[in-house]
C-alpha cells in the first residue's frame, strides 16, 4: 500500500510540473501573441491609419475572417498574383514623379506649339485674305488697261483676262482672250505671230499702267510685226512715255522702230575683233537737219 501512494504521489508531482511546464510555455507563446497583436495594432496605425478590425473591410474583405482554410486558399491566391508581379521596384515612386514632370512639360510644350500654330494660321488668313483683296484689285486695273489698249493697238475688237481652274483668285491660272477685227474671240495661244505680240505689248503696257516701274526692256517683240503694226506699236510706246514715267528700252533691228526712238545705240566692228557702241540722238540730229 505504501508504494502505491508513492508512485500515485511521484505521478501527482510529475503531473504538477508538467502542468507548470505547460503553463510556462502558454504564457510566453501569449506574450509572443500579444507583441504580435501589438505589432499589427501599431503597423496598421503607421500604414493604414486605422485598426486591425477595420483593415479586411479597407481592402474588400469581410470583417469576419470566416473559414481558415478559405483565407489559406486566398493567401495562397494573392501569393501566386504577387510572384507574377515580379519584384517590387522600389524606386518606382520616384520615377512616377518624374514622368509626370515629363508629362506635364511635354503638356505645356504641346499647349505653346498650339498656340503658336493657331496664331500662324490666323497671320496665313489675314495674309491670304489681304492677298486675295490685292491680287484682285491688280487684275481689275490691269484687266481695264488691257481692254483699251488691246483695242487701241488692234484698231478695234476686245479682249479681256479671265482667271481659271479656280474660284481663289491665289491658286487661278489667267486665261488671255482675244478677238481681233474680223475674227471671233478666242485663246491667245490660237492667235497669229504677229497678233499675239501686240497682244503681249498691251498686256505688258497694261501691267506697267497699273504699276509703273523706272525701266521697261522689250527685246524684237516687233520682229514677227508688219509696218503697219510696227507704226501700232511704235504709238503706243510714244503713248506709253508721255503718260509714265518709265523708260523704255527697245531692243530691235527694224528700221521703221529705229526711226521713231528718241536715242538709238548701235555696236560696230571697225577693225576686227574690236568691237564699239556708237550712239545717236535723232532729236538732235533732227534739229541739226534743220538748222542747215
């Protein structure tokens, strides 16, 4: 009987110790879980701004952690998403802000460049605008000049520019027409040799009554004329520097021209291969003549 409640009394003292040894260890494993309660309370303030029974509803989940081995699967779940993300760049908020100061250069570039365009197109108008007022008033005069002097030069019939292939006056072509007397109106192109000179010399008066310039030069722009049209045109360059100021300049090797210019310059070649300019005053020389 004495060794039964021996060994019963040595089984109640390990039985003490082992409850103590138990006891030990659960009270530290519920300090390491209340540090670990503690940690997750101050993370939550640091990072979240709010506590742990708050944090599953911040990012979708249900306050009620439910079903352990669920939340095992989901764990697992959001695991595997944050693998195929791939490392986490840490500098990845610098560089966002660095784009966007790109960005927000790049805007305001973009912004001068289209106000700078919209300003360009408005000076392309207000220039095309004015062009397109200018252009018109210069065809309209040197379309009238052309008339008159078409029908001064000809002796009659008409003639009249005309702009073509489009309604903007910038992007028209011009289209000469003609009707000398005697025949219908028609293209310069379908004129005579001769017709279509003095139609170009009315054309380059008209130009030169609408807008004078200091010099004119003609070169054989008689050449194709006969004397009667020589005599036309000879008229109207009389015509032409009595109402302008210009000078006229006629390069020519008709007689009946020469004899009605005012000055005439020739080239000679007395000796060989030395050439001279002589020049003649006929004003001058008329009044010699008749002074003998």
């Amino acid at each position: 009987a004495l060794a039964a409640l021996s060994a019963r009394a040595r089984a109640a003292d390990e039985a003490v110790a082992a409850a103590r040894e138990a006891r030990a260890t659960a009270r530290s494993q519920a300090e390491h879980q209340e540090a670990a309660r503690r940690d997750v309370e101050r993370l939550c303030g640091e990072r979240f701004q709010c506590p742990p029974p708050v944090l599953p509803g911040r990012f979708g989940f249900a306050p009620d952690p439910g079903d352990p081995e669920a939340l095992a699967v989901v764990h697992d779940d959001l695991a595997a998403e944050r693998e195929r993300l791939g490392p986490v760049n840490l500098r990845a908020d610098i560089e966002l802000a660095e784009l966007e100061e790109q960005a927000k250069t790049v805007a305001a570039e973009k912004a001068e460049l289209d106000t700078a365009i919209a300003r360009l197109r408005g000076s392309i108008g207000s220039l095309n605008r004015e062009g397109r007022a200018r252009l018109t008033a210069a065809f309209t005069a040197v379309d009238a000049h052309f008339r008159a002097l078409f029908t001064d030069l000809f002796g009659g019939g008409e003639a009249r520019l005309e702009l073509i292939e489009s309604d903007d006056p910038l992007e028209a072509g011009l289209e000469i027409m003609a009707q000398p007397p005697g025949k219908k109106l028609q293209s310069l192109t379908l004129l005579s040799g001769g017709e279509q000179a003095l139609t170009a010399a009315a054309l380059i008066f008209a130009l030169f009554l609408a807008n004078p310039a200091p010099i004119c030069v003609l070169d054989e722009v008689d050449a194709p004329l006969d004397d009667a049209n020589v005599e036309r045109f000879c008229d109207l360059l009389d015509r032409m520097a009595a109402e302008t100021a210009t000078r006229f300049l006629i390069v020519t090797h008709n007689a009946v021209t020469m004899s009605r210019m005012h000055r005439l310059f020739g080239v000679t070649m007395g000796e060989p291969g030395v050439s001279q300019l002589v020049s003649v005053d006929l004003h001058a020389a008329e009044r010699l003549l008749a002074a003998e």
